[in-house]
C-alpha cells in the first residue's frame, strides 16, 4: 500500500500548486510536446510547486469553445506523464468531473498513477456544469449529483475491498476486485455551492473553490466569489459543517489564489503584494495558493514558473 503526502492534516505552511497552461481555445500546439511538458513539469518542480494539474473536458461542445472554453489533455493520460518526469509534486487534476466516467473506471486509472507515482495523486473533482459535455457522454446531466456520491463510494469501496458489490444508477456490480489498491486516496472536492460545502465536511480532505466574478457566477449559476470576504462568508458555512461532522477542521485543505500584485507576465508584478494577499488567504484557513502562468508560449510559461518560485515561493517560505 502506498502512502500520501496529503494523508497528514492540513499544515499551516502553504504549499503551491499549478494548473498546466493550456487553457486557451484554440489550443497551442507548443504545448503539446513531449518536450515541452516536461520541461513545464521540471520547471515547476524545481521552482517549488507542490503539485501540478490538468483540467478535463473530454467533449466540450465547439459552441463552448468559441465562446471563451479552451481545449484540454485527458487529465489521467497527462499526470501518468509528469508522474514519469518528476519525483516530488503531488498530481492534483483541476479538476476530474466525475459523472462523466464509470467509477470503476476512474478508480483503475488512479490506483494505476498512484502506484507508479509512488502515492503522489490526488483527486480533485467536482460534477462539472456543462449540459451539452454531458449529453455527448451518454450521461443525464440531472442525476449529476447523485452519480458524483455513488461514485466516491464506489472507488473508496473497490479500493478497500475484494468482492465489492453495488447496485448502482446505471449498473450493477456483483462482486468486483480491483488491483492494485491504492489505500486511502486523498479527496479534494470542487465548487462554490453550498452542497460541495457539505460534501467536503462530511467525505472529503479539501475544498477547491473557483473564482467566479459575479457577472459569471449569473451566467454559469453559481455562488460568486471574487473576493477574500466572499471566501471568508464560504468559508463559515464550511467550517460550520465540518464542526457538525465532528471532524478537525486542519484535516481540510482549501486551495485559491490571489491576484494580488497583478501578473507575473507584467514588468509591475509586486511580489509583495501577492505575499500580502496570500497571507490573508492563509488566515482564512486557505492551505494551497493556485498559481496562473502564461499559455502564450513554453518559454514564458517557465518563465512564470521560474519567477514565482523565486519571487513568491522562496521568500514566503523563509519568511
């Protein structure tokens, strides 16, 4: 059985993660390298990053894409590859929708890159918003949530058992084993709503929230948040819970960024700054700080990368 950094409760130092940066549509084809991935995914690693990912969109509709989406990598094929090309980052997807895939399925390809990663994944996910993903999927976007429970019930039990039976929406398992198992397999759950809240109090290890600016947050219907009170104010409710659930709330990571100090492309980027506002967040209880780097080209992308850990990572990590 492999062990996971993140099975320890939650420190008080921050860690850092970054999502790879192909989040444009259309895509670069710079960024579809072997080359390039893994000069990103050494870059970052070398620079300080705690944990990289990818997002997932197996079947976005073009009428997405062409109004602001962007393309993506499978997330599980990706983390296998940078699993391969690193030795230290935790591989954290941002983030796997869930429904989307038959648990037993999803399970397979964790314990897989869990095991040849050496116990480096987690599993950030959420139920995605996109109708149009779903249909072409063969999945009712209605039953979102109630696939999104089964399946983490179904991976925890096929990790932890032989012969696992469930019956579930859409199909009937009469007694499955799985191998490799993976052990407990850190859980992060993403979303602003109330109920993703309530999930992570009761099941999971963390909480991703998005940035959603209240223009957006209409559009996409979901709760806004574009702002620390608006973290904090989520955060509440969060923690409310977790106390219901009778659980420790440093068990919980939360993972958001700032913008604080403006863009690390931009000649005015104040390190500072962005030390400030990630020192609020970690008030707040936030424990991972997201960072976004340029997709524009592989060199300004570890460029960023390289920057960042010298600007930001290294010194709030001395300070």
């Amino acid at each position: 059985m492999t062990s996971h950094v993140s099975d320890t409760p939650a420190s008080s130092a921050m860690k850092f993660s970054v999502t790879y940066p192909l989040v444009s549509h259309p895509y670069n084809p710079e960024l579809l390298s072997k080359e390039s991935l893994t000069r990103f995914a050494q870059t970052a690693e070398n620079a300080g990053f705690d944990a990289m990912g990818f997002t997932d969109h197996p079947a976005p509709t073009h009428r997405w894409l062409s109004a602001g989406g962007h393309d993506a990598l499978d997330p599980f094929a990706a983390l296998a590859f940078v699993a391969a090309v690193t030795d230290r980052m935790l591989l954290v997807p941002n983030i796997v929708v869930l429904p989307y895939r038959n648990p037993f399925l999803v399970a397979k390809s964790i314990a897989t890159i869990d095991a040849l990663s050496g116990g480096r994944f987690v599993l950030a996910t959420g139920t995605g918003y996109l109708k149009g993903e779903y249909k072409a999927l063969g999945v009712d976007f209605d039953e979102r949530n109630e696939l999104f429970d089964e399946a983490i019930e179904v991976m925890r039990g096929v990790w932890a058992n032989d012969d696992f039976a469930y019956e579930g929406r859409n199909f009937l398992a009469h007694g499955q084993s799985a191998n490799p198992k993976p052990g407990r397999v850190p859980l992060w759950i993403g979303g602003n709503s109330k109920l993703s809240r309530r999930r992570v109090a009761e099941v999971a290890d963390g909480w991703v929230p998005f940035p959603a600016p209240r223009a957006l947050a209409h559009t996409t219907k979901t709760p806004p948040l574009e702002t620390p009170e608006d973290l904090a104010q989520m955060l509440d409710y969060l923690w409310q819970h977790v106390d219901r659930a009778g659980r420790n709330r440093s068990e919980i990571d939360v993972c958001f960024g700032t913008s604080a100090g403006g863009s690390l492309t931009d000649d005015t980027f104040d390190a500072d700054a962005h030390i400030a506002g990630l020192t609020e967040l970690a008030a707040l209880g936030v424990t991972w700080a997201s960072a976004t780097v340029p997709g524009d080209s592989i060199d300004h992308a570890t460029e960023a990368l390289q920057r960042y850990g010298e600007e930001v990572i290294a010194t709030y990590q001395a300070s």
